[in-house]
C-alpha cells in the first residue's frame, strides 16, 4: 500500500491521496465543481484510491461517515462554498458519533484570495476563510493549506481525527493542491490503547476496591467500543465473569448478542423489565464507552446513578465519579477483566434478574404456546389482516443472517429494528445520536464499498428515504446488491405520534416507490411490495435469495402503528424522568 512518492511530479492532493491509501480508504466520495476539477483528474489517476461521485455533498458525507464506521477512517471531497456547507450537516454527524472523516475543501487560488476578488460561491466580500471557520465547531482539527507548511499540516488534521475519532477538515486552495509535495515517511498513528501507567495502576486499585464486597455485577455497552476498538477487550471482560450486559441502541451488535449473560437493549423505561432491573440495580455498573443521550436513557429515565458507576471513557475512566486520565477504554476493560476473575466464585444464589433457563419446563411450554399462535396466525391470518410493526420487526429479526449489515434509519425502524436479537456476526449501524433523517441510504453505499463482502440490508421509512433517495441510483451504478426494506406509512409517523396526529406537517408527498430504483438508474432491480404479513414472508424469502441485484421491498403499513418500544418511550414524562433538572 502506498505511503509516500519518491516522484518529483508528486502534489500535495497526491500526499493527502497517499496518506488517506494508507489508512486503508480505497474510495473517496464527493462532486465535482469548477474549483475542484483539475484537482480530481489527480484523484482519478491515483493508484490506490477510486472516486465516487454522489448526488450531492450531504450524500457525499453521510457515505463517508458509513465507510469509516467500517473502514475506521472516510474521507469526501467537494467544492469551495456551496458544495462544502451542503456537506457540513453529514460532517457534524461524523463529529456527533465520533467517526474519523476528512473533509477537503478545494477553493479559489492563493492570488484570488490576495486579490479579495468577488468570485463566485462567495458572500462577495473577499472573506475566503468564513466557511472553514464554520467547519470548526463540527471538526477536531482544521486547517488552510499553505505551500510552506502543507505537507506537515495534512499529516497533523490525519493524526488529530484518528487521535480522537472525529472528522477533520481542509481549506485546499487549487494551486496549493496541485502544487509540488515531497516523500515523507510513513504517518504515525496514535496509540489508542496506550495508557498512563501511574495513572492505570490507581485506577485498577480503585476498581478493585470498589468491586469488593459488591452484589451484581452487570455491564452497559455503547458505541464509543467500536470506535476505539476495544471490541476485544469487551469480549474479555464479559467472559471473565459471564457478567450481565446489555447495549444501546448506538452500541448495538458492539457484543454478540448469543454470548451468556447477554440480556438486550438497554433504554431506560422503554427497556424490558428484566432488563431495566439488572442495568438499574447492577452494584456496581460498568458503563464502557457510554454516552446517556435521551434516546439510550429513554428520555432520562435511567435509575442507575452514574456517580456510582466504573465509568471508561475513550481516554479517562472513572470509579465513583473519581477520574483516572490517561486510562483508555481498552486498557481499562483489560484491568477489570482481570479483577473480576480475582473475584470469581460460584453464586450463592440465582440473581432475581437471570432469565430463567432454555431447558425449564415454564419456559419451553410457554415458548410452544407462542410459537404455535404464531404459526397459526400466518397460516389462517396472515393473507387476511394488515402488516403490523410488531410483525414486520419479528419476521426481520427471522430473517437476518450472520454476514448481514443492517442500515437503520431515525425513525419506528430504528425502534423496531434494535429490539431484535440479531444472529452473530451481523452488524448494526445507525445514527441514534444526530438522528438525522436520510442518512442510511448513503450510509449503506459508504458502508457496503468498505466491505463488499457483507450483504447490506436498509430499514427506513417513506419520509426519510425522500430526503436521499437519489444516492440508490449510485449504489446501482457500483453494482452493490443490497435489500431496502422501505417502510412505506404516508409520512413522518415518529413525529405524528409525538405531535400533530393529523398534522399537515406530518405528511409527505406520496411518491411511486415501485418505479423509484429503474427510474434512478439501478440495473434489473427486484421490486417487491407486502400489505399482509404472508406477502411480507415472502417477499423477504425471496430478497434473501437474490443476491445479484438490488431488491427493494416496500412494506405498507398503518399511519399510527408504530413499534411497542416507541410506544414505552412516548410513554415517559420527561418531568418524572430521575435525571432531568
């Protein structure tokens, strides 16, 4: 893999090309516009890197932040101005989740700068910085790219986004980008795991003292895992003491879902009962890589207090609200995986929180029981009655295979989705925290290019698909065979139950979704509909079987149906929830 040029020819968008190759991205998503055109013929003849033009920028963003949610590092690129800012809301994203994407922004020259010229995708007042300095509060580290120093300040914008996981961004005057750059060794990349060793060793004696004498032991699982690779580490732990745990809806598949001790998706009051018991009651909890946003905490109505937790951080841990810097996430899982197999001992009792076992005669009658009404509803019922959220989510979950990566949307999908049990070796990959409606299409083509291998399955509803809906045309045009399951109930239904019922705001324009893919471009897409559940079992038998095209999958369902999970998070009031002031 390419890390430097021993070519005088070489340019600086070469080196910024070298370095990205480096990382292991092999695409670069953006569009063209006059700035940045001479620019992208260096691009397009570079070795290691491919183009992939989007729609538009915010398309170009949200694809680059699904392929470093894969990849572990995107990058995008756009032209000065208008192209940059419409990419903005998919960086700020990025910022939000803590992926690491580099945003390069190519602009007028150095002398059109000097000469304050009113050009064009400007506010016509000479000011060529305003739009960097808007891209600082959305970005870990930025910079405007001048000759004398370009070269070292690319490679300090890299370090900075894998050092914290976040996007980075560059002001890329035209000349400056094509102007000459010479070899460099290799990039240094951050230590993610590397800690402090003081500050380990205390850390580790509080955790110890902190677990001694405690009752139950259980653990809380988020994102930032993923992001700073301590997936290992988080298996360990867990292992270590077949501890309870749960996830989040951002930390979902973090875990495999089929290990001991695993009990579910963790939000607050819209959790299960059992649970909700287990996290709440856990002495003490071992928050990894937790954020409490409302929608994990389902509206703050969390009963454990953080304050009492062993809380690991990206690069702080914390025991009883006292903070350990210098210890990050992977370090501090590996010290409490060995702590928690200092304490190990048979327990002296079943937890009241332990689900009861497969082999109990109560459990499998009821299982039966279940199964058999199921059976019978789709024999008799299932061509009858109208699809329902509670059936397509559990149908999907049937469905889902180890080499899937499901694409959730904001929105009844993501709820839905994330109270199923997914098989392991399947991927989750949603936008819990900037909830920003749309992003999955794009998501999916960043994601499905990074890793080909894995079968894309898309979830998002009518409402959210209309905002990025063009970006399917690209995902045809790279030949990626994904399912959309496209939930199609006349509008914006989150928001309909929230608010507004009936709401004219609450509604969209009804768009043709069966024509949609051909109409895109999309080669021999297989499109299928389902109005009852027995139409639905069908077309996912049949999506699961085509592999050599695109399939698209439009599930009709009731304006105000909406998943049970939804409906125990609407539930809570926020005035009743423990945390909120």
């Amino acid at each position: 893999m390419t890390t430097s040029r021993a070519d005088t020819s070489a340019t600086v968008i070469d080196h910024i090309l070298d370095r990205l190759s480096s990382l292991g991205v092999r695409h670069l998503f953006g569009m063209p516009g006059d700035y940045n055109l001479k620019v992208l013929d260096r691009v397009v003849a570079h070795p290691g890197v491919e183009w992939v033009g989007t729609t538009n920028e915010l398309g170009a963003a949200y694809a680059a932040d699904g392929y470093g949610r894969v990849n572990g590092f995107g990058a995008l690129l756009t032209t000065f101005g208008v192209g940059e800012l419409n990419a903005i809301n998919g960086v700020a994203g990025s910022y939000a989740e803590r992926v690491p994407v580099l945003h390069i922004a190519i602009g007028p020259t150095t002398t059109t700068e000097q000469a304050g010229s009113a050009v064009h995708h400007t506010m016509g007042d000479g000011d060529l910085d305003r739009f960097a300095r808007a891209h600082r509060q959305v970005v870990c580290a930025d910079a405007v790219l001048r000759p004398e120093d370009a070269q070292s300040e690319v490679d300090r914008v890299v370090t900075a986004c894998l050092r914290e996981r976040r996007p980075g961004y560059l002001r890329v005057p035209r000349d400056v980008a094509l102007g000459p750059a010479s070899p460099l060794p290799p990039l240094e990349r951050p230590d993610l795991k590397s800690a402090d060793l003081d500050s380990l060793e205390a850390f580790r004696a509080a955790a110890r003292a902190r677990l001694a004498g405690s009752g139950e032991v259980a653990v809380l699982t988020d994102f930032l895992v993923d992001r700073f690779d301590a997936r290992a580490e988080l298996a360990a732990l867990l292992a270590s003491g077949s501890l309870p745990h749960a996830t989040t809806f951002g930390g979902k598949t973090v875990v495999d879902e089929h290990t001991p001790g695993f009990l579910g998706l963790y939000s607050g009051a819209m959790s299960r009962a059992d649970v909700r018991a287990a996290i709440d009651r856990a002495d003490p909890l071992i928050m990894a890589g937790v954020l409490l946003t409302d929608h994990i905490t389902g509206k703050f109505t969390h009963e454990f207090d953080p304050g009492k937790a062993i809380d690991l951080g990206p690069t702080t841990a914390r025991v009883n609200g006292v903070a350990f810097p210098g210890v990050p996430l992977a370090a501090a899982l590996t010290a409490l995986a060995a702590l928690i197999e200092e304490r190990r001992r048979p327990p002296a009792r079943t937890s009241a929180v332990t689900r009861p076992s497969e082999g109990s005669s109560a459990t499998n009658v009821l299982t039966t029981v279940k199964n058999s009404a199921a059976a019978l509803t789709r024999t008799w019922c299932g061509r009858l009655i109208p699809l329902t959220q509670s059936y397509l989510w559990k149908a999907l979950g049937e469905t889902l295979r180890p080499h899937h990566s499901v694409y959730a949307d904001s929105g009844t999908v993501l709820f839905g989705s994330a109270d199923q049990r997914f098989p392991s070796g399947a991927r989750f990959v949603s936008q819990p925290l900037w909830s920003s409606i749309g992003y999955c299409v794009p998501a999916l083509l960043g994601g499905q290019l990074a890793d080909p291998v894995r079968r894309g399955l898309l979830l998002i509803g009518d409402g959210a698909a209309q905002l990025t809906a063009p970006e399917l045309g690209v995902i045809g045009r790279h030949r990626l065979n994904p399912i959309v399951l496209l939930v199609n109930n006349h509008g914006y239904t989150v928001e309909r139950t929230t608010h507004g019922r009936r709401a004219v705001y609450n509604e969209v324009v009804r768009w043709h979704w069966s024509g949609m893919p051909a109409a895109l471009g999309v080669p021999d897409p297989l499109v299928l509909s389902a109005r009852t559940p027995a139409d639905l079992d069908k077309a996912l038998a049949r999506a699961a079987s085509t592999t050599d095209r695109l399939v698209l999958i439009e599930a009709f369902l009731l304006k105000d149906d909406v998943p049970s999970a939804f409906l125990r998070m609407i539930a809570n009031r926020p005035d009743k929830a423990k945390w909120v002031p």
